[in-house]
C-alpha cells in the first residue's frame, strides 16, 4: 500500500470583499457547482505567478519559489 503525503499546513485568511464581486463569485461558483474558497485559491495562485514573474523581471530571480 502506498504511504500517503501529509496533508498541506494552512494558513486562515480574512478580508473584506466587495458585496458585489461576492455576489458575482457566489453565483458562478453556484452555475458551475464549484466551491468558492476553491476558485479563490486559484485565482491567488495565477496572480501570485504573475508577481513573481514581474518580480523576476526587476530582479533576475524570485526567491519565494
């Protein structure tokens, strides 16, 4: 039997989000019966390679990755 991976530390997040883009995420994550906390982290994930990727641009490297 395979051993399997821990599973990965979190980390909870807390902000305020416009009414509005909520309402928007709520309702498409609904239309497509996907969890928001899910297409939240993955839109964190884009952004964050999108920083990382100027940052790399400015400096020569990224050091968080």
């Amino acid at each position: 039997m395979p051993q399997q991976e821990p599973p990965e530390l979190t980390k909870r997040l807390s902000f305020d989000l416009p009414e509005p883009l909520h309402k928007r995420l709520k309702v498409a994550c609904a239309q497509l019966s996907t969890k928001m906390k899910d297409e939240i982290i993955r839109a964190v994930e884009r952004r964050i390679e999108e920083l990382e990727d100027r940052a790399d641009q400015r400096t020569g490297d990224s050091p968080l990755r």
